[in-house]
C-alpha cells in the first residue's frame, strides 16, 4: 500500500510540475529534474532507487511506441541518411571519445568498462529531445531527424555497452571481431525480423477488432510484447518496438476504425504525459543514491567531470560539421538535398540533451570485472547523472534562444495550407462524385446537405490561406456554433436535473455534443 500511495504522490507532483511549466512558460522536462532534484533534499521525503531493467523494459518501450507511431514513415526514409549518421555513427564515435577520455583520466581501469561508460552517455535522450524540438518550434525537417536519432540510438548504446561490458567481465578481458558481429547482426537484425512480425500480427489483430476499447487495449500491449518477445532471443527490443511502431502507426488508417483511432490516441497522450513528467521527476530523485558511497576528492571529480561533459558536448559538433558538408560533396546528393546553411548542425548539436536511459544503463554496470577486479562504478554513475543534469538543464533551456539566434527559415505555413487546400480539393471531388453515384432514392434534403458540408471543408481550407484581419465565415461559424451547444448542454442537464430524462439520454446526448465541440475546436486550432 505505501509503494501505491508513493506512486501516486509522485505521479500528483509530475503532473504539477508540468501544469507549472506551462504556465511559466518553462520546458516542462528542465522543470521537472530541477524539482526531482529539489525533493531530494526534503528531509522524510521518499528516496527512489531506479530500477534499470523497469526503466528499459516497462518505460522506454511504451514512450518509443508512441513516438514512432507519430512519426511520419517517408520522411523518416526521406532523412535516413542523417538519421543513420546521428543513430549509429554518432554515438559510436561518442562512446569511443569519452572513452578514451575516462581511459586516460583513471591509469589502471580498462579500456573496456570506459568504453562502456562511453556506451551509457553517448545517446541523446528519446524524450528529451523531441519534446524541447516541438516546443521550441524547430523546422520540421529538423525535428524529424531529431526525433529519428532518438528512436535508434539507443538500440546503438545499448548494443555497444552489452559488448564492452562482456569484454570487461570476461576472464583475459577480450571480446573476439566475430563475437561482436554476431552481437550486433542478432541485436539489430533480430529486432527488424521481431519489428516486421509485430507489424504483421497486431496490424492483423487491429483490423479485425471493430471495439474501440479492445483496440485500445491491444494498443497497450503490443510494445512490451514486441519487447519481451526480443528479448527472448537477445534482440534489440528498442529497434523492435520502433518497426512495429513506425509500421503500424503509417498503416493505421487501414487499421483502424475512425472511433478506435480517436481513442488511442487520446490514450496514448495521457500515457505520454504522465511518464514523461514521472521519468523527469524519478531522475532528479537519484541525487541521493548518485551520491551514496562517492569518495572521490572534489577536485579530482570536478576534473574529470568537467572533461567527460567536454568531450560528449564537443563531439557532437566534431562529428555534426563533417557529416553534414562532406558528404554533399558528392553531386548527386548535394542535388537531392540542397546544402543547408551551418546554423542547422550548430542547432541539432545543441539539442543533444541525455536523460533517464543514460541513467539506467549507467546504473546497470558491472558491480565488479574480470576476477572479482574492482573499479570506480559510483563514480561512473556519478559522471553520467552529471551529464544528464548539465546537458539537460543547461542545453534544453538554452536551445530556444540558440534557435532563435540562428534564425532558421520556419516552415512555410502559406505553402503548408495552399498544399491542405489543393488535396482537400481533389477530396472533396471525390466526396461528391460518390455522392452522386449513391444519392438516386435518397431524400433530395439528405443529398443537399452533404453537398453543403463537403463544400464548406473546402471553403475551411482554402479560408486558412488569408490573412488575419477579419473573423473568417467558418470562424464565424465556430463561434457561433459553441454558443448553441453550451445552450443545448444547459437544458439537457437541467431536464435530468428535474426528473424529465434518465441519465442514459444525457450520456448520450452529451457524447454527440462532446463530439462536435471537439471537432470545432481541432479546427480552430488548425
């Protein structure tokens, strides 16, 4: 009962936090590990020890469901280029820097088990980074591959510390060129296959079930199945979880009836929400346990901390400048994607925030090495909470104003609604010609009116190309609208209120109300 109560006070404070950042105008992740942080000093207040295995198998996988199920799939292929060279190449290269770093740093510990250290920093944080991008109002291209690295590199970190942690507790502390092949191509390639399998057998399931509420339960389900399936044969259950995500959420209108999509979504965004602000919180609540047992001189901390937050901030620009000019270089490329102005690396680098998976794999090492071999495992923990405190808090705070100083061309929001209007153009021709085709023996009134609706969608589309002067007639029509239904509301619950009607027909009528308010709304905010 206490661990239920404590969960839920945590949950209570995640979710104030988060209300609190919106209404300071704050990013709500930066807030949160600051008051995890805060708590942690309040005397009686629980402390919390993460759990690694909860944090890689019950919190990461239902966080990069969701995400990848939002992510568009052609423009994920679109970026595979920089998505790859961010995801795999990057993270490499971090991990083998700080690596060598902490190697020279610390004579005498293994280049492995520093290696692995490498391994637990190098990968930007799948919450962080995505969230801060939304919210600071990147170009869209720059968020999708932002949000692309977040979705793979993980599988990459992860996949890097499980070798490097075998080459440092294995006797002779080698880990043979063909055991690392095999480690990757049945970590990466056995993630694909369980990924497909997923999209195949929930994609099937989905469109069989017609229950919105099945629907949403299956939805639940199927990123810890994929996970625990991967895990099964020692797959990657990050790149599992991705495939099947980015696979059903690009077929889901084929899937998915218009009410099960409505609500899973809605789902999804509660559950999104809640273990964001949780995940934020619990990280600033390690304090405690970060510091338990660290006996290191402060200036030899300060030191080496100091070094490691260096080499992971500055790799990341090493690696981003090259990588983004070098390769246009070649014509071909360069023709296909233009030569973007160096105000974009100097962006995503900066968006290179760690978080709660850095913490559970840094927490997830060896407690010894090869031999019963000690070596300074709390201070290793201790430099990778320093770098998800100091990228995040430092980086993510500053990164609108690096936005706004680099002074990005935004997307065109003109282009953007000239192309909504055309395609619903081209829909609402075809909307009428079905019409047409299925209106003889119908009420000529029934036929009128969808001829008016599929009219007026198009009129609200291409009303979104003007200006701002004037209240635009589906504006007009919004507001007036919302009046009625708060009228009609009024009297219905006063008819039940009174004895007139059961509560049944309220549900009911609220439900169909409910609905069309939130319709007007999405449109409004469109």
């Amino acid at each position: 009962m206490e661990a239920l109560i404590e969960v839920v006070v945590f949950l209570a404070i995640a979710t104030f936090g988060a209300a609190l950042a919106r209404r300071l105008g704050l990013l709500a992740p930066i807030l949160l590990v600051v008051l995890g942080l805060g708590l942690s000093f309040v005397p009686g207040f629980p402390e919390v020890r993460l759990d690694p295995e909860l944090v890689l198998v019950g919190i990461l996988p239902p966080l990069l469901y969701v995400a990848a199920l939002k992510t568009s799939v052609p423009a994920f292929r679109l970026n595979l280029r920089p998505i790859l060279l961010l995801a795999v190449g990057l993270v490499l290269f971090t991990a083998f820097v700080v690596g060598t770093v902490v190697y020279l740093l610390l004579p005498g510990v293994p280049y492995a088990i520093c290696l692995a250290l490498g391994a637990v920093v190098a990968p930007p944080d799948a919450i962080a980074a995505t969230a801060v991008a939304r919210r600071v109002g990147l170009p869209r291209r720059i968020v999708t591959i932002l949000e692309g690295e977040s979705l793979l590199n993980d599988a990459t970190a992860l996949v890097l510390l499980r070798v490097a942690v075998a080459a440092a507790t294995v006797a002779g502390g080698h880990v043979g060129v063909g055991e690392v092949a095999r480690e990757v191509l049945v970590s990466a390639g056995g993630g694909v296959l369980v990924g497909l399998l997923g999209v195949v057998l929930f994609g099937s399931l989905h469109k069989r079930i017609s229950d919105p509420v099945l629907d949403n339960a299956l939805s639940l389900i199927v990123p810890f199945a994929v996970v625990f399936a991967a895990e099964e044969i020692h797959a990657s259950g990050v790149v599992a979880v991705v495939v099947t995500g980015l696979g059903i959420g690009h077929k889901q209108p084929l899937l998915m009836s218009a009410a099960s999509r409505l609500q899973v979504g809605a789902f999804w965004r509660l559950i999104q929400f809640l273990l964001e602000g949780l995940v934020f919180l619990l990280v600033g609540l390690q304090l405690p346990e970060v510091l338990r047992d660290l006996d290191e001189p402060i200036g030899r901390l300060v030191g080496i901390t100091a070094a490691v937050l260096a080499a992971v901030v500055l790799t990341r620009f090493v690696w981003l400048l090259p990588a983004t000019y070098l390769g246009r270089l070649v014509p071909r490329l360069r023709r296909r994607e233009g030569s973007p102005p160096v105000q974009v690396p100097l962006v995503i680098g900066w968006a290179g925030m760690r978080g709660v998976v850095t913490l559970a794999a840094a927490l997830a090492l060896p407690l010894t090495l090869a031999d019963d071999r000690a070596y300074p495992r709390q201070l290793f923990i201790w430099l990778a909470f320093a770098v998800i405190v100091v990228t995040l808090v430092a980086q993510g705070a500053t990164l609108p104003a690096v936005a706004r100083a680099a002074n990005l061309p935004p997307d065109d929001p003109v282009q953007d609604a000239l192309s909504a209007a055309a395609v619903q153009q081209q829909a609402s021709r075809a909307a009428r010609e079905r019409l047409e085709e299925l209106a003889e023996g119908a009420p000529e009134a029934v036929v009128e009116r969808l001829r008016r609706l599929v009219q007026s969608r198009t009129n609200l589309a291409w009303e979104r190309l003007g200006g701002d002067v004037r209240e635009t007639p589906s504006q007009a029509y919004g507001r007036l609208r919302q009046e009625m239904i708060d009228a009609e509301r009024e009297v219905f619950r006063a008819a039940r209120d009174s004895g007139k009607i059961p509560e049944e027909v309220l549900v009911r009528a609220y439900r169909d109300l409910d609905l069309e308010e939130s319709l007007l709304r999405q449109e409004a905010d469109e």
